[in-house]
C-alpha cells in the first residue's frame, strides 16, 4: 500500500517544525547538513539520505553528511564519481525521481552496486549556479516508490539548505570579521597600557636620578614606591596577557568545589573585615567533584571576587553561593556595589575593556570567561547601576552517571 504522502497528510506542520528545529539547533553548517539529513530519512520514510557540496577550489563533489550509508563508501567515495547520480544532477542542473529497476538505468553506471530501488536527487542551487546534490532514497521493493508529491517537498527542503547554508556562511564572516576588529582592538589597548607603565616607570627613574644626585631622601622614597607601583602593575599586565594565552592547554583532575571556594574566602576575609564587607559562604555538604584545572579555576573566580572587593570600597555584602542541579553547579558571586551600566555589560568579557584604567587592566574577566568556557562552562552577570552585580558561573559536575 503506498504511503500517504507527506504534502497531504497531517504531518505537515510536524515536518515543517522539525526542519526548523534542526536549522535553530546548528552549529556551523556540516551539523545543520547531518541534521537534515536525518529529518530527511525520518519523514520521508527512506533508508538513506546524502548531501554533497562542490569543492570551491576542485569543482568536485564532496560528501559532506549522510544517513544510512555504509560506513565504507563514506571512507572509500568521499567524491562524487562520473557516473554517480549526484554527479549527472549537478552537471544538467536536473532534478530526477528514479523508481523501478535503476540499476539499468545506462546513465548511472554506480547504481549496479547498491539496493537502491527508488530515489529523489536535487541539485542545490544559488545564484544559478550548483553548490551541491541532495538525495534520499529507499532499498528493497517492499517499500513504495516516490512520486511528484514527495518530489514538490523534497525540492522545498533542498531551498531551505540552501537558504540556510548561506546565512550560516554570512553568519561565520560576520563573526570573522568581528573577531579580527576585537583582536586589533585588543592589541591596541595592551599596547596603550604597555606604554603608560613604560613612561611612568622612566619618568620615575629619570626623577630618581635627580633627586639622589640632590640629596632629597624623602623625596626618593616617595617616588621610588610610584616607581615600584608602576613594575608591579607592568608584571601583573604581563601576566595576566601570558595567562589568558595559555588556558587552552592547562590540565585537569578531580578537584573538589568547596575546597577551592573555603580557600578564597579564607583569603579574602581579612580584606573584607578591612573594608566592612560582610561575607557569606552558602554551599552543600555532600562534595562537588569538577574535572578542572584547580590553579586556573581559582584564578578565575577570584578575579569576580577582587572585583566585588574593589567596587564596595564603603562596605557592603559579598555573597558566595553554590547550588547543585542533577550534573552542574552554579556558583553565584553577589555585590552590593556600584553595579554595571546597562551598555558595558555585554562588553566587560572582552580583553582589554575597563572602565577604570587606574585599577585594572581589562583582562581580569576576560580570562575568568576563557577559563570557564575551557571546563565546559558558562557564565553570566546580572547588574543594576546603584544596587550591585551577580555573576554565575555554571559548571558540570562529575557525578555517578556521568
């Protein structure tokens, strides 16, 4: 019995919104295609799926996702042969619905090694010009063969990967290009911060000299400790540079949450009673195991924490809270601060960008998002100007079932 076709059926919005389920959840454009592909097979009740895409340099056809195919003609025919269907296709630009005994078909030579007994290939094209073949076809003469309805739809599904395929391709350059502007961006500002520490340190020096051959001891001491000031924070840009270049290759072991959290805030405690800060640890008993890098996960936690310290130089509350899901942690850092004007906060993760060049670098936070992105994690802020800052940070955690 043939099967309903899916261009009457009531299916139609389910295959519609399972199209755009795959297209929202891509990645870059191979997983969009693998997607597809899948969809593709699921609801027109086929046996194998392919997408090729025409190699911009060689003008061949690559295979880039497939459903159903042997794992051997992925490894063995990554290209499109002359005789392939995929290759007549792209070359007249033709749809074609094979149905019947293929095999004989004298155009297709490569159809004699498969099971193919029914099929829908369609060039992909923009701009008039092919970018790849879409195919789906079923094996065995049990199943029912395509017909002009499956192809309408088919067809309408080869427009949306072409579609899509071009946003993800403008997608990418945008983000190309805006990740080159950030970078020179960044140089600029370590540059610009490289060069004030350097003119404050020979200004000091050039001072120092003078005020020695003078005789003004306590003059000397006065500027000696600006020029200590100005090395100190020079090592603490250069440091912070070396750091946030190194994360990518740091390793990892269990480590436990409270063990690293206990150890800040022992740290920060004496700094906290200085400055009339009230602190609050709030975690769970039972240890939270993270597979991480212990040195570089304090790190990065304890730039939030300095951070908050800084911003609340009137006392306020500093608040250190762990909450545990089925497999990740949230770690939340709360100020009563000054808090983050609304339009600094989708930058302040960005290297270099500070709002107060006296205390800070701009790097701090930069590298505490570089570190936790490295353990598979997440972070966000949550600011109102006037009331105070929180930023969590979400890690997996290491538990029995995983």
């Amino acid at each position: 019995m043939k099967r309903q076709s899916i261009l009457v059926s009531e299916n139609i919005k389910e295959f519609f919104s399972k199209i755009n389920e795959s297209i929202t959840k891509a990645r870059n454009a191979e997983h969009l295609l693998t997607l597809i592909s899948k969809t593709a097979v699921d609801e027109f009740d086929a046996d194998r799926s392919s997408i090729f895409l025409r190699d911009e340099k060689t003008g061949q056809l690559r295979l880039i996702a497939g459903t159903g195919i042997p794992k051997e003609v992925i490894e063995n025919h990554p290209v499109a042969e002359h005789k392939n269907i995929s290759y007549w296709v792209a070359e007249h630009k033709k749809p074609i619905i094979l149905n019947g005994p293929v095999k004989k078909d004298a155009r297709f030579q490569s159809l004699s090694k498969t099971a193919i007994s029914s099929a829908i290939v369609i060039p992909l094209i923009f701009e008039n010009s092919v970018i790849g073949v879409f195919s789906v076809s079923r094996t065995g003469d049990e199943k029912s063969e395509f017909d002009e309805d499956d192809m309408v739809l088919f067809r309408f599904l080869g427009d949306l990967v072409v579609l899509s395929l071009q946003l993800l391709v403008t997608q990418e350059k945008k983000i190309h290009s805006e990740q080159l502007a950030a970078i020179g961006l960044a140089t600029a500002e370590l540059v610009h911060s490289l060069k004030n520490l350097l003119v404050g340190i020979f200004g000091a020096t050039e001072l120092l000299n003078v005020l020695i051959q003078q005789n003004e001891w306590d003059s000397v001491k006065e500027h000696w400790n600006l020029l200590a000031d100005n090395i100190k924070n020079l090592s603490t840009v250069v440091n912070e540079v070396l750091s946030y270049s190194r994360t990518s290759s740091i390793t990892k072991e269990n480590v436990i949450l409270q063990e690293i959290l206990q150890q800040i805030c022992n740290f920060i405690k004496p700094r906290c009673n200085i400055s009339n800060i009230k602190l609050s640890f709030v975690c769970p008993e039972e240890k939270i195991i993270l597979w991480a890098n212990r040195e570089a996960l304090y790190n990065a936690i304890m730039n939030i924490v300095d951070n908050a310290i800084k911003v609340m130089p009137d006392g306020g509350e500093l608040k250190i809270i762990c909450e545990t899901e089925v497999d990740s942690v949230r770690i939340k850092i709360s100020d009563t601060g000054t808090g983050i004007p609304e339009e600094n906060i989708s930058r302040i993760f960005e290297p270099f960008f500070t709002t107060d060049k006296k205390r800070g670098t701009g790097i701090g936070l930069a590298l505490t998002k570089k570190i936790v992105e490295s353990h598979a994690g997440e972070i966000m802020v949550e600011s109102k100007v006037g009331k105070g800052s929180t930023f969590i940070i979400e890690l997996p955690i290491i538990t029995d079932s995983n």
